[in-house]
C-alpha cells in the first residue's frame, strides 16, 4: 500500500473504519455498505467456487493478513481458491474511488455551455488509488456500492462518470445528518443515469422554452436598447421554474412565492405566473395605468399573484414578491412573507407553501443578507420548511468576472453551512435542469430544508441591453456570439432523436410571434389595459388606503377593565413547581401591586396589556430581534425561565382557553435579515401586530436598506401597505455616541406623504394605545417609535391602569402643571428630555413654563398642537431636544413649517459625547436655557 497517495490512504481509513463498525453491528452503517462488507467477507473466505466447507483467515478492508488459506478442509476435501491480499486492497481502493467521486466528481462535471472548466484537481484518477488500467476488467464487490452489484472496475468508472461527472455536478457528502445524505446519493445514483422526460415533458419544455425564447427576441425588436435585463442565455430558467412549481403542485404545496431580481423578471412575469403581455407592453409604451396608488416603479421590480393551473390540473397560488434594485434585499422579506402564510392559512404546515428564490451568482456569493436568510433556515422564529434556491449563474456580475467576485470556487457555497445539498448543472440541457428541479422540490418537501440549483449559463448582452459587455470581457462574448441559444440546441436534439419533427418545432414558434404581434397591436390602439399589482391575501380587500383627516384623531382603544384584570392575572401567575430567579419574584409581586394595588403600570406592564388585549380579540402579536424575551433592559420578562431547569414560560400564552398564542423569538445576531423578514410578515398579515425590536436604537443602521427601499416606499412604488412596528431604544443617558441616539431624523426626512408614523411616547398609556391603534386603523402604516431606555423604570413614567380602558393615542399631551394665564414660555419637545424639564418644572415651581410633549411626529396633527397652543398666546415658543441640532426632529419641524427657535446641544459630527460628565454638562445646560 505505499503506493497510495495520501487521498487513498485516507479513504482507506474511513473504509477500515466503517468496516470495524459493520463488524460490531451491521445496522450502524448505510445498506450499500452491509451489502459491500458481506460480499467481501464470503469472496474473502470462500473464493469464486465457494462451496460451504472451506476454512481460513479472513484479511480485513485496508489490512493484509499475510497469511494464506490451508487449501484443504478438515476432511481432506480441497477448497476454493483464496482471494489474494492485494485484490482486498484492491477493494478498499475501489471503494475509495467511489466515495471520492461522490464527494469531488462535481469538479469534473461539464457544468459550464462555453467552456472548459478550471482543473480544480479532483484527484479521482485511477493512479491517485494505487489502481491502473489493467484493473479495468477486474471484478470488483464494491460495485454493490453503487447499487450494481459486483461489476469490473471499467463498468464502474464508466458509472460514476456519468452520474458524478456528467452535465450535472451533485455536492452532498458534507451532509451530516446520515439519512438525508443517504436518501440523496440513492435518488442520485438510481435516477439520474435512467432519467428520460416522457413526450409530453418534453414538449412542454420546448413550449416554455419557446415562450421565453420568442418573448425575449420579440422585445429585442420592438424596443430596440431598452431596459429589460433579459433572460437570454438563461432561458431554461422558464421550463425549470415551471417544473419546479408543477412538482411541488404535485406534491400538495398549495402556494409559492418567488423572490428575485431583474434579470429574467419580465420573463418570468409572463411565462410563469401568466402577467398579461399587454400589460407588460404597455411598461415598455411608458404609458400610465390607471388605479395607480402613488408613484409606481419600473417595469422589472414589480411583483404579481396569479392562481396558476399545472399541466396535471393541480391549482397552485404563485406569487412574485415586488423588490427594489439591491439585489438579494428581497429574500428575507418573502421568507417572513411565507412565514406569516404557512402560521396563518396552513396552520404550520410548511409542506403546503414554498419559497423560491432566484438568485444571480455574484449576488449570491457576495451579499450579506443572503448570510443572514441562510442561517435563519432553521431557527424556530424564523423557519420555513426550507426554500428552493435557483441560481442564474451567468459567470458574470454587472462587468466582473468570477475570479474577482468571489474566493470561494463555487457562487453556491453558502448552502454548506446549513448542510443543504446543491446541484450545479449545465444551462444548456434542460433536461439535466429539470432532473434537478424535480429532485429538489423532492428533497424539499421531503426534510423540510433549504436546496440549491445552481444553474450555470451566459448572458447574451450586458449588464442591460444599452451594456457593452465586450469592454470587459471580449474573448467570452466572442464565444457567446457564436453559441447557439437553449431552445435552438434543444430543439435540434429532440429532432435528433426523434422525438418531435421540425415543422412542429417551427409553428410553434410563427404562432408565438404572431400571438405576441397581435397583442403589442392592442397596446399600441390604447386599448384598455388592467392594473394588477401584487395581489395579497383576501384579507388586505377589507382595508382602505389612508386618507388625510385619518391622522387628527386617533381611534378608540380602550378596553375594558375587567379583560385587562384577565390578562394581569396571566402576568403574575406561574406554573406549579416552576421555580423562578428571585429577581423574577420581586418582578411579578412588583406587577401584581401595580395592577391590583397602587392601579398605577409602568413600561413594560402596558406593553403586555396590549399584547394581551390583541391576542384575546384572536389576533396574531410577533416580536422578534435580539433578546426581546426579556428585553434588552431587562423590562419586559415576557417568557420567564426556571432557575433550576431552565424551562421556559411564557405568560401572554395563559390568559383563556382557545387564545392566539404570543410569538416572542429572540433572533440571530442581525438586522437586516430580521427586519426584512418582519416586514415580510407584516405584508402577509394585515391582522397581526408585528414588531422588530432593535437592542438598540442606532442598531437600526444595519438595517437601513429595508427602512428605505420597502418601509418608507413600498406604498408609493407598489401599492402595499404594510403595519410593521419598529422599536428603537433612544435618549441620551450618557450611554455615548452610538447607544443614544436612533437618528430619528432620518425617519423624519423619510416620511412624507403619510407614508409612516413616526412616534417617541412618554408614557406607558399612550404606548398601549399605540400598538392597539396599529390594527384599529382602516389601513396600514409603518409604525417607528423611539423607544425609552431609563424611562422604563423613571418614577414618574408611569399611567393609571384606568387611561387603558378607555380613550385613544394622544398624538399631543398638553402640560398639566403650568398655568396658562401665567405662562410665558412654551416648551415643545418630545420623548424622554420631557421628564429631565419636568423635575426642573417641578422643583423650581415654574408654573410660568408649559411644557408640551409632541408624541406623534409624523404625522403631525398641526390640528391638536394648535389647538393647545391656543391657551398659550402671548408665550414664545421653543422647541427643546436631547439631540445636537444637526440630529433630532428640528430640521424636520422647519420643513412642515413650525418655524420655533431651538434649544439643543451644538450641530456635531458624532451623536453624542463619550464621556460622562461632559453629558451631564451638557444635559443640564439643555434644561437651563429651556428655563431661563
């Protein structure tokens, strides 16, 4: 054995391993191995003419006995013939082949249409295993490997090329999880030699190749140098989509929703969720729909429903989630959005719907949020049931090639973290892709977990059709001009082999065209023409678009005492033999004299009111982000934990029988992901309270793409509306430049035409009436508070339990210490400086200064502030905040014309101070100067 190379002998190892295993007890390994080890003990033993009495030491796999059998048995009949040591070690060297194509052969795979791929030195050569060619026609057990018995090592090698190293290139045997590698490498190696679509498949790939095909040219013709970001040289996405959402129709999932970027969308919209191509036309004509909601978006980033009949009769719901152009910023959002659907419509059965999304191979491989999504795949909050990754792979980013877009070999190697198996496979066979699709729906449906197909193609123009590619990559374009397109090549090898003619091949096409002619016609006639934008559940039909006198008055949110005494027994009540920490003793006594006693709650007792009140009313409340459990201030103890067992409890869940449950996830480590996915959840629910809580305010930074491109525009470009909360720990504390401050100026600039709600409340009442206010609204909005650090134990920051049962948000709250006959200065403000004003006030018996706190910022009801400034009419007014000027709510107040003066730390580079005097100073020279 000194031959082997060092791959050989570690294989050898491994074989020796598992064979010491199958000795001790044959069930602990894989079947193929047991029937492996059995034939290789009786060849061993008995020869090739075994015939039952022969005797003899038998050699293990990787090891030489050195000793030969006797030849004779015990009663002087002859034996069979022993097997050699170095056919055994053959063996072993056979079997470590096998293993080494299955975990490298994907290197060799031909995955790439234009070329030869990069040596990425497999080490699979027969030399690398102590082997050579005069072994070919030797039989060998280790066939039974691979499920075709004992066979020569020709015909094996000749087996693992084509399943391991032919148009699709398979990567699993990083699975650790022993039952799903199995069921893999049995599907692989059983079906992907014998797959032949049946007639009827392969015409329907022709007919979606056709389509996509004829679609792209057709634009190419009619709007010359447009924008379409096509999908040519991918076009097999079409049928490969198609089978994908057929299979998984097939398999009961009842509802898919796709997320994806430019390239291929219009294609995409046509040819797969059936987007009228008139209305498709009509984006290209520049003309206007009518029914728009706001300012609309360009042609490729916007999203459609359809209910969609597959060829076997199956109705399956696709939807195409609407995104902005940072790629792969929509991947959270159509996982919180299929979240939402399979809590809500399938009752947690994550078989019945699907996410699918669609990435580009340099987004994959070099955006952050695909990370952040991959390690959600499996996290309780966040789970949903595994999503069908579909990889455009046009070996090119927007000019870049792949060597300088990513280090690792593959685009798809994210998937490995999370053990999901990926299947890289050649753009120009579709039949190879749809083995993949099929499979992977299979896999998906099966264990409930993420795959990837990672499909490699080209792109037959640039970055978009105004692009020239050949600047950047001349030699590959040269290539690529003279390639022949997917429909053509399939095309070719169905007449090839018969299975369609050329004429039937050729009407399909004159038909397309004239189909898609006729249709442009009717566009350019001005016919009417639908506006469809994403059609979301049923639920959103029962809700308006907001309207201006919206925003004067709240509603009423009251609710009766006798439902909040209900929830208040939930809060401090506790499991028998549940043992708390002795910190959460103190809490629940302390809870239960605010609601029973003093009738006086703090902070965190009024959030869980509301939470309580709405799961009651049988509507869903999700709160996710770092720690939110407990809260990053230790508030909010919402699920509670032994000391001694550390099970979990968590109150809101206890309040009636047949109740919604309350779901609290204390996320990953991330922002963007998980704001994204709570939007998304949001959009699916419209009856659901959904809140991201951030650790802290300025954390929200990380998050900034989904706040910009989804929170504050979605209802302008897309027409959706959407009820997400975030809640943003905010004030200056002397906590230093980052945790004070979560740059409420840029959600102040942000908003605009009612877009989003944009909050710092002051007391606990008001925070419960807020979050009922989000679904007692008629409509849907954002909802972004400021939300309190130290005033979540402050004295004085409490509310009367009796402001909860009835009455509405106070977007303005009046002061209600000062005289108004006597004042001279008014102090406006918001947040939590309102209390270090009150303690001067108070202290110094200022009743001559009103202080009046503006808990609702955007929208400003300028109704409510005048109508209280009207008590104070010969005052001068200030406007006071923590902020430096430069940050804050100033400038914001000058753009909607409140022209105040104001009194505020200095314009500066950074939030705040990094030391804790100098805050001190400076926080109470803030309060001085509102005073003097």
């Amino acid at each position: 054995m000194d031959q082997y190379s060092y791959i050989a002998n570690s294989d050898a190892a491994y074989v020796d391993q598992l064979y010491q295993s199958y000795k001790q007890d044959p069930q602990t390994v894989d079947e193929s191995w047991q029937q492996f080890f059995k034939g290789f003990e009786f060849s061993l033993t008995y020869g090739e003419k075994a015939n039952g009495n022969g005797t003899g030491t038998q050699a293990e796999p990787g090891k030489s006995n050195g000793t030969a059998l006797n030849g004779s048995s015990g009663n002087g009949q002859a034996t069979a013939k022993p097997v050699d040591a170095t056919h055994a070690e053959k063996e072993v060297s056979v079997a470590s082949l096998i293993k080494a194509y299955r975990s490298r052969g994907h290197l060799l795979a031909k995955t790439n249409p234009l070329r030869e791929r990069k040596d990425r030195q497999p080490r699979v050569d027969l030399p690398d295993y102590a082997l050579s060619e005069a072994d070919l026609d030797t039989v060998f057990e280790s066939g039974k490997l691979l499920g075709i018995g004992p066979a020569t090592l020709r015909v094996i090698m000749d087996s693992l090329r084509k399943i391991y190293a032919g148009e699709i290139g398979f990567e699993y045997m990083y699975i650790r999880e022993l039952d799903v590698k199995n069921w893999l490498r049995n599907k692989i190696e059983k079906e992907a030699l014998v797959f032949m679509p049946t007639l009827d498949e392969k015409k329907r790939i022709l007919e979606k190749l056709n389509e996509a095909t004829v679609f792209e040219n057709f634009l190419a013709t009619k709007y010359l140098g447009q924008k379409r970001f096509s999908l040519e040289g991918g076009e097999v996405t079409i049928p490969a989509l198609d089978t994908i959402i057929s299979q998984a129709a097939d398999m009961g999932v009842e509802e898919v929703m796709i997320g994806m970027a430019h390239r291929g969308r219009l294609n995409v919209l046509a040819n797969i969720l059936g987007k009228s191509y008139e209305s498709i036309f009509d984006g290209f004509e520049g003309n206007v729909p009518d029914q728009v909601h706001g300012d609309g978006d360009v042609k490729y980033h916007l999203g459609y429903s359809s209910l969609t009949e597959t060829k076997s009769g199956k109705q399956i719901s696709v939807k195409l989630a609407p995104n902005p152009s940072h790629l792969e910023a929509v991947n959270p959002v159509v996982e919180g959005f299929v979240r939402a659907q399979a809590d809500e419509e399938y009752r947690g059965d994550f078989t019945k719907i699907m996410p699918i999304l669609i990435h580009g191979d340099a987004a994959v491989a070099g955006q952050g949020i695909v990370y952040e999504v991959t390690q959600m795949a499996k996290l309780a909050g966040y789970t949903t049931g595994g999503t069908v990754h579909f990889v455009i792979n046009n070996q090119i980013g927007f000019t870049t090639d792949f060597e300088d877009a990513r280090s690792s070999i593959y685009c798809s190697d994210i998937a490995k973290i999370i053990d999901a198996p990926i299947f890289h496979v050649n753009g120009d066979d579709p039949e190879a892709v749809i083995f993949c699709a099929k499979l992977a729906v299979e896999f998906r449906e099966k264990f409930n977990r993420d795959v990837f197909i990672d499909m490699v193609c080209y792109r037959r123009y640039g970055h978009n059709e105004a692009d020239e590619p050949k600047f950047t990559q001349p030699t590959m374009y040269n290539i690529i001009d003279k390639h022949q397109n997917p429909r053509e090549i399939y095309k070719d090898l169905l007449i090839k082999r018969g299975d369609v003619d050329a004429e039937l091949a050729q009407r399909m096409d004159t038909e397309f065209k004239k189909q898609l002619q006729d249709r442009l016609d009717r566009v350019k006639q001005k016919a009417e023409i639908p506006y469809k934008p994403l059609r979301l559940d049923l639920d959103w039909s029962e809700l308006r678009f907001s309207e201006p006198s919206d925003f004067d008055k709240s509603p009423e949110t009251g609710v009766p005492a006798e439902t909040l005494q209900t929830i208040g027994n939930a809060l401090v009540k506790l499991p028998e033999g549940f043992k708390p920490l002795k910190q959460i003793d103190k809490l629940l006594k302390d809870r239960q004299t605010m609601l029973n006693d003093t009738k006086m709650v703090n902070w965190g007792t009024a959030e869980l009111l509301a939470y309580g009140s709405l799961l009651l009313e049988g509507r869903a409340v999700r709160l996710s982000g770092q720690d939110v459990q407990r809260g990053t201030f230790s508030h909010r103890h919402a699920v509670l934990h032994d000391s001694e067992t550390n099970a979990s409890y968590s109150s809101l869940d206890y309040i009636q029988d047949g109740q919604q449950k309350f779901q609290i996830y204390n996320s990953l480590l991330s922002e963007y992901g998980v704001l994204g996915f709570e939007y998304g959840y949001a959009m699916a629910n419209p009856h659901a309270l959904v809140i991201w809580e951030a650790q802290f305010g300025d954390f929200s930074n990380g998050a900034q793409l989904i706040i910009d491109q989804f929170i504050a525009a979605a209802e302008s470009k897309w027409g959706i509306q959407n009820g997400v909360t975030m809640l943003l720990p905010h004030g200056y504390e002397g906590q230093g430049p980052e945790h004070s401050n979560a740059r409420p100026e840029r959600y102040l600039q942000l908003y605009a035409e009612y877009n989003m709600v944009v909050a710092n409340i002051t007391t606990p009442a008001n925070l419960f009436h807020v979050m009922r206010r989000q679904l007692a609204w008629a409509f849907r909005k954002p909802l972004v508070i400021m939300s309190p650090k130290s005033l979540l134990r402050h004295p004085k920051c409490i509310s009367p339990l009796e402001d909860l049962t009835k009455g509405s948000f106070q977007e303005i709250i009046d002061d209600s210490y000062a005289q108004a006959k006597k004042v001279k200065r008014v102090l406006l403000c918001t947040g939590k400086v309102y209390y270090d004003l009150l303690d001067k006030q108070q202290a110094d018996q200022r009743d001559d200064v009103a202080i009046v706190r503006i808990e609702q910022l955007a929208p400003l009801s300028k109704t409510q502030l005048n109508a209280v400034l009207e008590k104070y009419k010969k005052a001068e007014i200030f406007w006071v905040q923590e902020e430096p000027e430069n940050m804050g709510y100033w400038t914001y107040l000058l753009r909607i014309g409140l022209n105040y003066p104001i009194i505020s730390r200095k314009a500066s580079a950074s939030p705040a101070t990094g030391y804790p005097k100098i805050h001190s100073q400076e926080q109470a020279d803030i309060v001085r100067r509102a005073f003097e």
